[in-house]
C-alpha cells in the first residue's frame, strides 16, 4: 500500500503540497491555493486524488527535473 504523507510533495504536471492528513482526506497546497481533497484507492492499496482535470497517485513523487521539463515543454508548444 502507498499512502500520502504529510509534508511531502506529489506531481510533476501540477505539483501539491500535503499539508494535512486524515483517514479520507488530504489538505494540500498548490498554486490554486489550499483545499481539502477526498482521498481515494484502488484495489492495490495504491491512494490516488482527482483535482480539477489531473490525477496524482501518492507514487507520484515529485521530481524538479520532470517538471521543468514538463514546463518547457508546454511553453514550446504554446
């Protein structure tokens, strides 16, 4: 099972901050500002949220280098 934990950083493409954790819920951080997201999973134990139009698995850890090129790649193509 991989859970979201308070403090860390997940995401590449929209990165969010956990700031908060309960059982259901994670509060996170992201430059939407705060807010509180249900926290959901999948038959693997794998925890997952959905805000706005991204999906972030709690694998996802963040990489500073995935995602300036993910920056850079979306200026190219604007």
């Amino acid at each position: 099972m991989k859970a979201f934990e308070t403090s860390q950083s997940y995401g590449n493409d929209l990165t969010i901050n956990v700031i908060k954790r309960t059982a259901k819920t994670i509060t996170i951080n992201t430059s939407f500002g705060e807010q509180r997201i249900k926290v959901r999973g999948q038959e693997n134990g794998l925890e997952y949220i959905s805000f706005k139009c991204w999906i972030i698995y709690a694998t996802d850890n963040f990489d500073m280098n995935e995602a300036v090129k993910i920056a850079n790649e979306k200026a190219y193509y604007s």
